[in-house]
C-alpha cells in the first residue's frame, strides 16, 4: 500500500483544490462595495458642487445604457475637472471593471486611495481588485493593514484568508478561515477553503468536521457531497467515500473524471467487481489514462482473474508517464509469479530495478522467486545476500531472508558451493 501511494495521489489529483481556486468568481462591485463596507455616497446636494458633476451624471446616464466606453470618457473629463475627487475616480475604477479593464481601474483606484489613504472601505476594494489579478502579496499587505484598523470587519480577515493562503502561509489562512467561519458558519466557500488547506496539511479528520457542519447547514450540496466523499477517501474509510460518491452521482451528471475516483474508492472498499463494473466505460472514454487500466488490473488481481490482470497492467505500462512503471511492474512480476511463469516475473523484478535501483524489496522478492523455481539455492542465497547488504539492519523482511539463508546453507553443507556460502554478520 506504501508504494501504491504515488500512483493513488496521481489518479485522485483532482481530489486536491488549492484555497485559493474557491475565490475564483469575483463579487459583483456593487456587492463587494457593500461588504467592505463603503460608506454612503456624497450627499446629491453636496456632490453637485463639484467641479465634474455634469460629466458624472452623463457617465451614469451611460453606464445605464451598457456604453462603457462613453461613461469611460465621461468620468475622465470629471477627474479632469476635478482630480482630487475620490468619488470621480471610484467610479471610473467601477466602470473599467465593468468593460474587463482590471489594470486600468486599479490605477484609477490607486489615485484614489493616495488622494485620501483614511477611507478604507476604498482600499479594501483595491486590495479585492488586486486579489483578482493575482496581486497577492500586494493583496496580502493591504489586508494586513486593514485587519489591524479593523481586527473584527469579517470581509477584511476573509480577504486577508485568500491572500494568505495564495502565498503559502497556510497556518496563518487557517486561522483567519477558522475565525470567519466562527463570525459566519454559513461561509460556504471559506469552510471549502478551510478544508483544502487542512487536507493539504493531512489534518482530514478536521476538514471533515467543517465539511459535515457545512453539509448540515447545505443539505444536498453537490460540491460538498464530493469533498466530504474525497476526503473519506484520504480517512481511508473507504466504505463511507463510496455512499458519498453515490449520493453525489445520484443527482449529477457522470463526469469521467468523478467516475473513475469512484470507482478507484470501490477498490479500495474491496468492491472489486462494482469497480470494474465503474472502470471499464471509463477506459473507453479515456483510453490513453493509464491509471483506469492499472486499478482494473489490481481489481482482477483480487479476484484472481490474473490473465486479465496481467493484460490490464501491460496497457497500464504502456501509457504510464516513468515515474509510474516501477510499480506497474512490480505488480506485473506479482502476477506472472502467481500464474507460475517465473522467468517473466524475474525479468520484470529486473526492469524494476532498473527503473529504481533503490527498491530494495525488490531483491527480497527475487530471492523468494528464485528460491521457488530455481534449482540451484544459490542463486536465491546471492538474492538475499544483497536485499539485506542493501537493505540494512531493520530492514521488514530481515528476519524472514537470515533465515532463508542458514536453510540454504545447511541444505548445501556437503556441497562443494555450500562452502562458499557465507552468512551474513
């Protein structure tokens, strides 16, 4: 299981969303305006003052009309009217954003804030803005600044959460999650966000906790269903993975890449019929995926279908990417020793040590092959010899292989090879 770990993280990346993914979609600004908590306008009265204001209501006329470029040009004859207008400039900013011009209103919000640097509704969206083009350590220091103004301002400790978690300082993400999900539990994407970055720090039974609490709050949810599903997975209570993942298949569509997860956890639950049964469709869609071939094969395996297995695993060695062969072969050997054809087992032990010479197991399992078909015991002696030089005091089959070798010797005693046979100290 050790050892399969590399190719089960590889099949079930998926399984892992960065923090930072859940922020994705960006608040309206009329929303994120209310949440960091913009104050009131100007007074009309007050406003219609300032030099700029005609131009102002025609860029509001404008805007109403979806003419963003003619409220664009509206709002720059304003600030050059009246250039220290905070106002003029916010509302440029706004209207930039509208048209997808995220670099212009961030300079347009950046006068603002220079012009009056106290108001920090306004810099909060400025910070938001540079959060949504992944400005993030610039995001992060703004965020600190406005969480010491204000410790308590939820939409402050949330943004602060995202940039914090955006430049790996998970620790402090997780703190900050943690208190906005105590200020409001109903936080749909901070709970998801907390959870990824507890999963990423191997806390899973946590994450599960906030995952659960957010699935009583949203019964049903389709996103929380499939990530209190994974993260069973990682609590290898593979049983429950598998209800979740029907829960959430019974009421969505069958995506290739949930399905094949799936039916990976089904293997896991040793549901190993079920999961070929989920498998198979699967490698029809995506033939060129080697991790669907290779838990068929282990599923096959385990049902001692081993013709199938081995078919199976030969594909999965044909499209795996390097890293993966080694246990593809491994494997392999396993198989082709179960079905007594021991030269092909030794040649793929062979190309296991070739693909990673640091196996040293391996050494071990040619030397029970060897000592299984081949006649002469010394071949299997030599075998065991370099599992336990290689290998090292402690090594899990060290007892096993010491005494392998003292039978071999004593069996060869009056053979002239069995002189040569020298134990190990």
């Amino acid at each position: 299981m050790i050892r399969l770990w590399p190719i089960i993280a590889l099949c079930l990346s998926s399984f892992m969303l960065s923090a930072q993914e859940e922020e994705q979609v960006a608040v309206p600004w009329e929303v994120q305006e209310s949440l960091s908590g913009e104050e009131e306008p100007e007074d009309t009265l007050v406003l219609s003052t300032r030099q700029g204001y005609a131009e102002f209501r025609r860029a509001e006329a404008l805007r109403e009309q979806f003419d963003y470029p003619g409220a664009v040009e509206a709002l720059r004859e304003a600030v050059n009217k009246d250039s220290l207008n905070t106002r003029w400039l916010s509302e440029l900013a706004e209207v930039y954003q509208l048209m997808g011009n995220a670099p212009d209103a961030l300079a347009a919000l950046r006068r603002a804030v220079v012009l009056d640097p106290a108001r920090l509704p306004l810099k909060a969206r400025m910070g938001r803005l540079l959060l949504s083009m992944q400005e993030n350590r610039e995001a992060y220091r703004v965020f600190t600044e406005l969480r010491k103004a204000d410790s308590l301002h939820l939409f402050y400790s949330r943004q602060l959460a995202i940039s914090a978690s955006r430049l790996g300082k998970s620790r402090e993400a997780r703190e900050l999650f943690r208190q906005v999900l105590e200020m409001n539990p109903r936080d749909y994407g901070s709970t998801l966000a907390l959870a990824t970055l507890l999963q990423q720090d191997t806390a899973f039974a946590l994450a599960r906790v906030y995952l659960k609490q957010s699935l009583d709050l949203f019964p049903g949810n389709s996103l929380l269903e499939l990530r209190t599903a994974q993260n069973d997975y990682y609590l290898k209570a593979y049983d429950r993975a598998a209800e979740g993942y029907e829960r959430y298949l019974s009421h969505n569509d069958t995506s290739l890449v949930v399905r094949k997860e799936y039916g990976v956890v089904l293997y896991f639950a040793k549901r190993e019929a079920e999961a070929l049964r989920i498998l198979e469709p699967a490698l029809y869609l995506a033939p060129n995926d080697a991790m669907i071939p290779f838990y068929m094969g282990l599923s096959h395996k385990s049902l001692k279908n081993f013709g199938e297995a081995i078919g199976h695993m030969q594909m999965a060695g044909d499209l795996a990417i390097p890293w993966t062969l080694p246990v593809i072969h491994r494997t392999l050997a396993q198989l082709y020793g179960m079905q007594r054809d021991f030269p092909r087992a030794i040649e793929a032990y062979q190309k296991v040590l070739e693909l990673d010479p640091s196996d040293s197991e391996v050494l071990f399992e040619m030397a029970t092959t060897y000592e299984e078909f081949e006649s002469d015991k010394t071949v299997a002696f030599q075998y065991y010899r370099r599992y336990l030089e290689k290998a090292g005091k402690g090594a899990p089959n060290e007892a096993y292989a010491r005494t392998r070798m003292a039978k071999i010797k004593e069996a060869l005693f009056f053979d002239n090879r069995g002189q040569n046979l020298v134990l190990p100290e």
